[in-house]
C-alpha cells in the first residue's frame, strides 16, 4: 500500500487508529477459520459513522478493497482482506437507545452481542439470538452472518430481529433500510438482503433490532440416549407434540467424552447421544412442556433424565453443551466445525452420513448442534500440517454437504460461505441462483470494492 | 396484440385457457384500487409450472411483458398489466403438502388464503397471516405483496413464514430458493427480496411456508373510549406492560358510525374510539394478559369494556373491526384505503395528523387499523367523477405520507407501492434505496418483462 495512501487514511481516522505495523497486520490477519490467512494492507479502527463514509469514498476512488471487520471469529473467512483495508469496528460500540414503547434497540456496530443482552435483559427485555461467540461477537458481524445460536428453534435467528440499517455502501453513498415501524412494504425489503450478505453489499454503521420481552421462565433438562436414533426420534416427537422448545440441543459420543474430559460436568460415556432442552415462558405453561418432554424422552428410551432444581444446576447441564467446541478443539491442533443443515426429520439420516463419512475417511468427527433445527456442527479434529488428513477431512465434508443438499437442507445454516464455501454455493442455488446474486451484488458495488472474494 | 403471438400462448396453455375477448379482458383491466384501469392484452389461466415456464420464455423473446394475478385484491395498482399478458393463478391453486414432522405447508400460489387457514387449523396447526381479503386473496398474491392482517403485532406478517420459493424468472428460468431448513445462510437471502417484490422479480409456482403449534385458546375483547387520545395511550401501556396481544385493532369515530350503521353490532356513536384485542395462547396465560389489558384500559378512561363469553360472541364483537371497510365503502362510490404507518409510540400523533389534514382539505377519512402495528388505515369516501375532491383527497394523503415518513414511518405497512404509491417512494428510500433497487430488478429482469411500470 502507497504511503501516501495510508497518509490520506490517516488523516481520515487519525495516526494511533490507522495500523501498519507487521504485528498489526498478522494480528488481523486471520479470523476463526482454520487453513485460510491473508494479510491486510492496513487496518482502520474508525471511531464515527462520517469516517467510515470517508474511508469508503476514498478507498472507492483509488480502487482499493475494504473489508469490515468486528471481532473476527468468523468460520468462514469472511473478515479476511485479501490484501485491501481491514476496517475494524471496536470504536463504533456504542448502544444509543432501547425504546420500551416501540420494543427496540439502536446500536453501532462493533457493540458486543452479549452486552446488548445483559443490558436489554435488565430491563425485562429480550434479544434471543445467541451465537456460541456472543461474548466476543459484535452485532455487526451477527447482522452481516445472520447469526443463529441455541434459541433459534422457538426464537429465530438475527434476521428475525432487524429492523433498521443504516449501511454505507461501495461508493460512500448511505443507504437507510427500515426503522422501527414492524411493517414496511416499500420497494424491495433490502434489511433481509443486508442481513447475511457477509460484509460485501454495505458497511453497517446503525443496527435497530426487535426486542420481546423476557420470558418469566426457564426450564433446563438433559437426557441420555443410549441409542442414537432414539435421540432423534425424541426430537421430533417433541416438536410434533406441538411443544416448542427455546432450546433444543444434541451431542454425540465423540463430543460427550471431550467434554467430561474437559469440564467433568458428569457426563456419561456409555451413550450414544445427549439432548440439551430448554424450554421458557409463563412458569403455568412450562411446567405442562418439561412434563411432556420428560415422557416423550422416557418413551424413546432415555438412560438419564435430570430437570435443573434451579438457576446455578441449569447453567451447569448447558456448560456441557456450551463448552462442547472449546472440548473438541482441545484435542487437535486444528478445527474444521461446520454447520451442515437439514429440515428436523432429517436429523437422524444426516447424522448417520456423517458418521458413515468419518469412517469412510478415517478421520474423527464429533457432533453437537441445534437438533431441533436440523442444523448441526459436525467437527473435524485434524492437524492442518497433516495434508493427507486434511484432504480425507474435506473429502468426508463434501460428501456431507452433498447430502444435506440432496435432503433439501443447505451447505450453511449460519456461518456463511465466506471463502471456505465458495465451491459448494453453485450447487446448492444453481446457475440461476448464481446470477442473481452476482448482479446484487453489482446492484450494490459495482466496482467490487466492498469485501471482494466472498460468497461467489 | 398479433394474432400469430395469440396462437402461440395458445399452444402452451389451450385455447380454452387463453382470454382475448372483449368482457374477459375488462374483467382483468382494474383490481381493488380506486381510479385506475388498464386493458391486457391477453389473459392466460396456466396450469402447470411447466406452461408458466414456456410462457415466461416466449414473452422474454418477443418482448411482451407478463403481470401475475392472484385474485385482484390489490390495493395498489399491482396487478394491472398495462397491455401485456396477465397470468392468472387460479388453475395453480393446489396445496401439495402438510408436513407435521417439519411444521410446513407447500402449495401452489393460486391457493386461497384461508383454505390454507382452515386445512392446518384442522390439523392443530397454525398460520397466522390473515389479510381482510383472506377469503379471496391467494398465497401467491399475499407472498408478492407481503401481506400483513389482523394478528400481526404477535405474530408478525407473511415475509416471516416464507420458508422456500420456486420463481420462474424473466427468461424461463427457475430459481429454487430456501426450502424446509429453518436456517440457510448460503449467500444472499432471495426468499424475503422475493416477498414484497410485487410480481416483479419473478413467478412464483411454489411457495413453503412455516406453520406453528394453534393456540390453545382466545380471549377477544372490546374497549370504548371517549377520547382518543386515551385510546393511543392504552394502546403504548398495553405492550409496555409486556403484553402482547394477537390482535390490537383500532376504529375512529367516522368508521364506528358507518360500521354501526351497515351491521348494526352495538356500537356507540357518542365515543371518539373502539380497541378490539385479541389475546391468544394457553388458557393460564390469556386469562392473566385479559385481566392486564381491562385494567390498563379502564385507567385509561374507557367507558365500556366488554370480554366475549364465547366464540360466537367473540365473532360478533370482532366483527366490528372485520366489516369496517366494507361498512366504509358503502357510504360514498369511491374508497381510497391506504396504509401509511409509524412507530407504535406515533400512533397518537399520527391520528392527530390524519384529522387535521382531513378537516384541512375537507375531505371525509375514516381511520382503523392495526394500532399495534402502528398500521393505520385512513380511508377517504369520495367519488372518481368529482375531480376537484379527488384533488383535495391527493393532496390530505401527500400530507398524511409526509407526516409518516418525518416520524420514522412508512409510505406502505401492507399494500404496497405498485403503480399507486411510486411518486412518494424516492422521498422514503433516497436515490441510493431507489439506485440499489433499480439494480435487483435488473439482475433478476434485465428486459423489464415483469409486471413492469411497478414500484419504480
């Protein structure tokens, strides 16, 4: 990059907030995913709106790429730069307003997913999206990957509850979407096509979201199945009961045993599989539901069915589920933690590709997900200095995603195609597919400023 | 239109099925919007997704433009094909597919909407959209237009039940998009851009739409208040108590008088407002939410507040808020209904607006709707032939338009832009909303075969 470039965006966000010094530069130059790095030429930490659109129309005229970036923990090297400017949004954090009467919340976009939680929650309020990074994760980046998390089954995901943008695009023009009205018919809805377009259609610099109020309750359960099928039969049975859980959650052997390695949560090893399942609202309402996933878990023949006595017994069944990838990434030096999904009947037959791939590859893949969604996150625990494993390892998902396809399901329910799924995308959404999404995203950036190299 | 073109159109659909004379043509040359018209050339009743294809493909050829037509409910100029052909859904009218296991419906567009209603309400299931056209307006008109209805506070409108689409493109193509995965985000989001684009990015031949768990139960209940400003304010203290009902419906003074003249339900004449709410769910909790919602609005000073004993006292007291438009339309020959709507906090100052403006232009406006949507209803009686009024009519809802835009608001809640609204669209989205939306209909219509002359 030109020094008299990286003066010019100097003078945009000031000297100490422009890095371009080679530890800088590495530090930026990875995200969550493993087997992809790519250094940036510069990063930029703007700290107002007015220089992001300076940034955009400069970085617009020398022809120079742009990737925003929040917290990097992306899974599928959708905050990599590929050489352009890193605009990093650390200093854009604030939360500006939560508006109890139209149930809303206004924020910039590098606020933290999980202090936008703490804060709404405090005031009896609800945001449910709660991806596994949320204590990391800003709200921008979970806008930009439409993330999901462990409510999405009862709650949705983060398209679910956006309802403004303010986005600058390509050229530095701003684009205003939506607001706090719930209903909005005007043109074409551009919020939902914002929300995961991954960082290359608009730089988000004002998100308003939904809020619900905060359920009165919860109740935490944990099953064991001796038998796999069994679990995903309990799962389905449950959602045809007409019970919506909030949280409807599943591990595998491969999984339970990392995690009684790593937490000693008193997992079991003899059994096939474990369901987390929690379910909220009015106290009258979920004690009917528990009641009858106790008995539809009994009636599938679980081993072990314990209800949480209370808050601290509850959080201590969910650590063996939220703790669940941090347990498998302890073993190998490298983690390929996918996100393959399907409709919910599904579950059983993708669950059974799976293990019949890693047997078929050699190589060792444990699974955890959110069942009742249909989407779950096979893990491959490999070495990325291992090419041969490697190779069988991408041979194993390519067959899964071969299958998720060909029961209707998707090659991502909530990581995004990034760079890591680029050559999957064409056939899941076909030539026609393809196009139109190309000539959006020529509707939007037309010079191919704006996170150049994703998604196609 | 050429008579050697008439016999190819012929050739795909049958001669039967190919509308060229003079009434049929009538027929098809309004929908439900005041003071527009606009002959097709041809009409054409499809029978399969296959003849849509071929239709698309000849018109993409000889450049004759194609408008899809569900039942011309539409509000907004929509399905009017200035001189092209119109495609007509009603032989596409078939549900394919309940699926209890993943919570969904598959059917063709010409579905009526309440048949949906009734064969999953059959089954214990629920979905929840229901336009005040639901006994006439089919799927795929209610998915082109993003249709809101009665039950959208909790429940949110059509665009958050599409699950899948297949759209047959400008050229013949088919473009599959989503499907029964509840998470998908493998590139751009073309299901809600598809929602909401009023037949101008493609055809829609199947539509997947997701259904939830029926409530147990319903609790409906009416509240009259003298003053309207009490109303509003009921309306706000309702969901800032973390209620929130199914149904939050408003009648001013104007509707209460013609709804009480033409059904004759009981009405007061002497009050300013009525609130119909629906609360919804299971027995325990409705019963709570009632008891909240009679509290808060007799502190709000209503005169009267009455709970339904039963369902066919519950019919009755929604019926109200149901015949309100028709009781409307009787009173005078034209019924301009439009949709403009503004934060849930607005409602107030909005209603405020609407009278003024009407006292202003002199000019009759009854106003209902959906206060908790912030979705108001104001519905001008005057008569096309009186073009001096009509003026006067134009220029209270330019006002009206202006005054939602500046709180925050919008031009269109649920009817869309179509022909009627795109003069006020650039004021709500800004040239780079219209730069960015002229860009999708590009990449999706290059030729602008597609119900063309709409939105923008």
């Amino acid at each position: 990059m030109q020094p008299s470039f990286i003066k010019e965006l100097q003078n945009i966000v000031g000297e100490q907030y422009t890095l371009t010094d080679r530890e800088s530069l590495a530090v930026y130059g990875y995200d969550s995913t493993p087997e992809i790095e790519s250094l940036p030429g510069a990063v930029l930490l703007p700290g107002t709106a007015g220089e992001v659109v300076q940034i955009m129309r400069l970085c617009h005229g020398a022809g120079v790429t742009v990737t925003p970036r929040g917290s990097g923990t992306n899974l599928s090297g959708g905050s990599l730069s590929g050489g352009g400017v890193v605009v990093q949004t650390s200093r854009l954090n604030r939360l500006l307003e939560i508006d109890e009467e139209n149930l809303t919340a206004t924020m910039e976009p590098g606020l933290i997913t999980s202090a936008l939680h703490r804060e709404v929650e405090s005031r009896g309020l609800f945001y449910p999206p709660d991806p596994g990074s949320m204590n990391i994760s800003t709200m921008g980046g979970n806008v930009a990957e439409n993330s999901g998390g462990l409510r999405g089954l009862k709650y949705g995901v983060t398209a679910d509850y956006v309802m403004g943008l303010e986005a600058v695009l390509a050229d530095g023009q701003l684009l205003r979407s939506g607001g706090k009205v719930v209903k909005d018919v005007a043109g074409y809805s551009l919020n939902p096509l914002l929300v995961s377009s991954e960082g290359t259609l608009g730089f988000f610099t004002g998100i308003t979201v939904k809020l619900i109020p905060k359920p009165q309750g919860k109740i935490t359960m944990l099953a064991h199945f001796p038998v796999l099928q069994d679990a995903a039969l309990a799962v389905s049975a449950i959602i045809a009961a007409k019970v919506i859980p909030a949280t409807l959650e599943f591990l595998d052997k491969v999984t339970i045993k990392c995690v009684e390695d790593y937490a000693h949560v008193g997992l079991p090893l003899d059994v096939d599989a474990v369901l987390l399942i929690e379910v909220d609202g009015h106290p009258v309402v979920i004690a009917e539901e528990a009641a009858a996933v106790a008995e539809i878990c009994k009636k599938h023949r679980c081993s072990f069915f314990q209800t949480a006595k209370d808050a601290d017994e509850a959080l201590k069944l969910a650590a063996a589920r939220r703790t669940a990838l941090s347990a498998l990434a302890r073993l190998k030096p490298t983690t390929i933690l996918e996100d393959a999904t399907v409709p919910r009947s599904c579950i059983a037959a993708m669950l059974k590709v799976i293990q019949d791939s890693a047997r078929k590859h050699n190589v060792t893949i444990g699974t955890f997900g959110h069942a009742g969604d249909g989407n779950l996150h096979p893990t491959c625990l490999t070495d990325e200095r291992d090419t041969d494993e490697i190779k069988r390892a991408h041979a194993a998902f390519e067959e899964i995603f071969d299958a998720a396809i060909s029961m209707g399901g998707t090659i991502t329910g909530e990581h995004g195609v990034g760079l890591a799924k680029k050559k999957y995308l064409p056939k899941l959404v076909g030539e026609s597919g393809i196009r139109v999404m190309r000539g959006i995203k020529n509707a939007f950036d037309p010079k191919g400023i704006l996170n150049p190299g994703k998604i196609f």
